[in-house]
C-alpha cells in the first residue's frame, strides 16, 4: 500500500510541475539571451550521450585511466558521422550505423 501512496504521489508533483509550465506558458517569455542558450541543450544532450556510449567505463588500469574505446560503437560512430554529413537524412544516418553495428558484431564479434 504505501508503494502506491509514493507512486501516485510522485505522480501528482510530476504532473504538477509540467501542467503549471504549459499553463502559465503564454503569460511569460524568456529573455532573449536564455532562449538562445537553451537552443544548444539538444546538442549538448546528444553528444554526452554518443561519447558516453563510446567510451566504455571498465575499471581502472595500469595507467590509472578507467575509461576504454568500445571499438564497435567507435566506428558505427564514425560510419554514422559521414553518412549523416553526405545524406542530411536522419533515418538514412540511424540505418547506416544501426548495420554497420551489426555487422560490426556479426563479423568481428
């Protein structure tokens, strides 16, 4: 029971917190200089989470560094930058390195 009072509860806040962003959102504006900040957040985002899923936490070693290069994700990484730069598409971007991983895996293991 008191797994579904913490649920609904965080449930209630959650909802609140948005609805009271989208409500009041006509009444109110950014200054100019926010708004041009929070154009970067996406990319910002993205790119934490591409490096983050090359690089490959794995303990510490002999040189103290505990960080490693998943070689797969590194060249669908790669495979993925051109295609996306030749084609300016992004579902063309998303299948070339979702095959080239699998291939990757498939043929290098």
């Amino acid at each position: 029971m008191t797994e579904w009072i913490v649920i609904l509860l965080m449930a209630l806040i959650t909802f609140s917190i948005r609805y009271m962003l989208i409500a009041t959102s006509g009444r109110w504006r950014l200054p100019p200089m926010m708004e041009t900040s929070l154009k970067y957040v996406p990319v910002a985002v993205l790119s934490v989470i591409v490096v983050q899923t090359i690089m490959v936490k794995n303990g510490v070693n002999e040189s103290g560094v505990g960080w490693a290069v998943n070689h797969g994700f590194l060249f669908s990484a790669v495979v993925a930058f051109v295609v996306a730069r030749v084609s300016k598409s992004l579902m063309i971007t998303v299948m070339a390195g979702l095959l080239c991983y699998g291939g990757y895996r498939y043929f290098l293991g």
